[in-house]
C-alpha cells in the first residue's frame, strides 16, 4: 500500500490505469454504466484519481480507494443517462474482446467466463458483489465491509457462503462435464 | 483468490480477462487518459497563473492606491503642517507687520512709510505673542496654502476664516493708503477696523499704523499718546521704528485738511 501510495503521489496515473484499469471498468459495468459511455467513465475516474492523489492516505488498498470513486463516478453517469443502464451480468461479454488469442483457447477462456457469468446472475444480489470483490478482485473483507456499508461478520458471513455456492456451482458443472464427455466418448 | 482449486481459478481468471478492456482498448484509455490529464494540468497551471495574474495586478491596485493615498496624505500633511505652522508662528510673532521690500515702499510715491504686508493672524491670545517678531518676508503663500487646503477638501470655510479676510482686507487697503500718502484715509480704515473688530488678534499692527496716521496727519498730541500705549503694550515691536519716525519729525501743527476724511 506504502509503494501504490508513493507511485501515486508521484501522479503515475497511467500505471494505476495499467494495474487497476480492467477492475475500475468492470466496477463500472457492475454499477450500470452503459457500454458506450464506459471508456469516458473509466478515464472519469483515473482523472478523479489524479486530481485528487494526495488524499489518498493508504489506509485501504488502492482497489477499495477506486472502487470508491468508481461508484460515484457511475452515479453521475448513471444520472446523465437514466435510459441506457444496463442489466448487470448479461452485457458484461458482449462488451469485451479477447485480444490476440487462438480460437481454442478464446472458445475454451469464454465458456468459462460465461459460467461465471451464469453463476453470478443467479447468486443472490447480496452475495454477489462481496463474491466479486472479494475473491475476483481480492480486496480484503474489511474493506469490502465498508465499502458495502455492512457488518464485517455480515460481509464475511455472505463471502463463505458465496464461496461454497460457486465451489458447489463448479463441481456440478464439472460432473455434468465429465459426464458428457463421457456418453459422447 | 487463496484457497481455490486450479479449475476455480481458471474460471474466474477467465472472467477477469473476458470482462477486461482488449489490449487496443486499453491503450486509448491509457491515451485518453495521458491527453485529459495533460490537458488538466495545463488547465489547472493556467488557472495558477490567471490566478497570480489576478492577485499581482491586484497587489499592484493596492500599492497604487496606497501610494497615490499616501501622497495625497502627505500633501495635505505638508499642507496643514505648513498651514498649522503658518499660524502657529504668526500666533507666537508679536507683529502681524512684517518690513517688506524698502526700496520699492521708499520709491512708492515718496513715502517714507514701508511697504507692509499682512499676515493673517491666530486666535491665540495676545499675550502669546509678546516675543520678538521675526524679520522674515511676508509668507502669502503661506496664507493660500492654508485656505487652499481646506477649500480642496471641500471644507467649509470657517466664519473666523471670513473675518480674518475681512481684516485682512481693512488693514491692507489701510496699509496701502498710508504708503500712498492718504493717511487720513488710512484712518478712516483703521478706526473702522477698531469699530468692527474690538478683539482683533491684529491689534498691535492696528495700534501702530492708527499712531502713524495721526502723526502723519498733524495730530501729534494723540499721536504721541497711541505711540505711549504702543510701547507700553509692545515694547519690542517692529513697527517701534516707524512710529518714531512717523511722529518725531512731525510738528504739532494742524495738517491740510485731507479730502474726504473726518479727523479724529
């Protein structure tokens, strides 16, 4: 945290952008942020960073500091356009690209981000952002609780329980795999 | 992600790439990004300069107007300084008569009176002014800097301010009479003074030229006697040399009847 503090008072911003750009884009999406406005979004909260750098103190990760004002940077957008919010996990893959990937592993990498995808549209709205923060993005469960506004036991209470729903999720999907390949095989 | 199986790991490693910015994507942000935070930093270090801009050329109002105030100040210190210390000389000088210009009075129509200048007086009381008077010329300017100052300000002239024009102008017109030769006139004028202002703080330029006009006009017993009081009451006085003069060399004879004046 000391070394992300410095870095930021040294106003590297486009190295927070290359560490942290990806989580504060997906913090955006999660929030309602339409696709076509989220690349202003995004750059929105790297010059919220940058103008205010100094008031970052390090006393939480520089994640929980961005997803911060990731949440009121989509609050403002959201305002600005109260017609284009869009559903959570349904347009998260239709607004990426995989990058210069072979058709194989681009197959292989999207059918698994779609049952993540399918897993968290069906997790309760509670679990899921303290599921996505907490073990996707890897922000601390004190962090999460405050960020979320909620008891820690609470938040660590939901993350257990999210945790062994996408475990379960998994094995299931897993099995059923195993399954196919076999009756096919 | 601690403590998840490789597949787990996968799966939401997969995720986290899916829902990514692409590389091409995430190079315009970082562009954008580097462009509005140049363009923020410009902006913001214009608005430091418009801001010092501001607060120079405001700095340099103030030193203006404290510059421009303070010399008005110190002209109408220096103004009221020299008008207080005007007054406050004349206040401690004895004569309100001061020797002017000999030659010129000598040549002015044969008179042996000098020319005289006056000098506006203070309301200091008279015995304040029983100390040798000084010998310098006469300070009009003195007197315009003293009225001027307070006209420039808008003051309201004070209605001492009237009277002392008032017997400034008697005892002037009075003065230029007796170098004219008109001492029955100057008479005249100065009795009228001593009607109108019993308490005149001119007193003793008074006394001196009512003794001179009544020497100069014959009546040398009176004269005699206003001389007596004179040197009584201003035993030092300037104007000692010119009642003697004025009375010394005139007989007691009565004089040719002056035109348009009533001796006493």
């Amino acid at each position: 945290m000391g070394r992300e503090r410095a870095r930021l008072a040294g106003v590297d911003v486009a190295e927070a952008y290359r560490q942290h750009g990806p989580f504060v884009w997906r913090a955006l999406l999660r929030f309602g942020v339409p696709p076509n406005t989220l690349d202003d979004a995004t750059q929105d909260v790297f010059l919220v960073v940058y103008r205010r750098r100094r008031d970052y103190d390090g006393r939480r990760s520089l994640r929980a500091w961005l997803y911060g004002i990731a949440r009121n940077v989509a609050q403002k957008h959201r305002a600005r356009h109260p017609h284009e919010v869009v559903a959570l996990a349904e347009d998260l893959a239709s607004s990426t690209e995989l990058g210069n990937s072979c058709p194989h592993e681009h197959a292989v990498t999207r059918e698994a981000a779609d049952f993540v995808d399918r897993f968290l549209g069906k997790l309760d709205k509670d679990k899921r952002e303290i599921f996505v923060l907490g073990v996707i993005e890897g922000l601390y469960v004190a962090e999460i609780a405050e960020l979320l506004s909620l008891n820690i036991n609470t938040a660590y209470s939901r993350l257990r329980s999210a945790r062994k729903e996408f475990t379960s999720a998994l094995y299931r999907h897993a099995a059923r795999d195993r399954m196919l390949t076999k009756r096919n095989g | 992600m601690d403590d998840l199986d490789q597949s787990e790991e996968f799966h939401l490693a997969a995720w986290q790439r899916v829902h990514a910015p692409g590389p091409r994507v995430a190079a315009e942000h970082l562009r954008r990004l580097q462009s509005a935070v140049l363009a923020d930093r410009l902006r913001r270090r214009r608005r430091v300069l418009i801001t010092a801009a501001a607060a120079v050329a405001t700095a340099a109002v103030l030193l203006l107007a404290v510059w421009l105030g303070g010399s008005s100040l110190d002209q109408e210190h220096r103004a009221s300084g020299e008008a207080a210390a005007s007054f406050t000389r004349l206040g401690r000088e004895p004569s309100r008569v001061i020797p002017g210009d000999r030659r010129s009075a000598e040549s002015d129509i044969g008179s042996h009176e000098p020319a005289m200048a006056v000098i506006p007086p203070t309301s200091e009381p008279p015995s304040s002014r029983e100390r040798p008077v000084s010998t310098s010329q006469p300070r009009p300017v003195e007197r315009h800097v003293s009225r001027t100052s307070s006209e420039e300000h808008g003051a309201p002239v004070s209605s001492s301010s009237d009277t002392l024009s008032e017997e400034i102008h008697l005892l002037g017109s009075a003065s230029a009479s007796l170098r004219a030769g008109d001492p029955g006139r100057a008479l005249a004028l100065l009795r009228d003074h001593e009607r109108r202002f019993q308490n005149s703080s001119l007193l003793e330029e008074r006394s001196a030229w009512i003794a001179v006009a009544l020497c100069r006009l014959h009546r040398r017993p009176e004269g005699i006697r206003v001389a007596s009081e004179f040197v009584a009451r201003y035993p030092n006085s300037l104007h000692l040399p010119r009642i003697q003069s004025a009375c010394a060399t005139m007989t007691s004879e009565p004089p040719s009847p002056q035109p348009g004046v009533k001796p006493r």
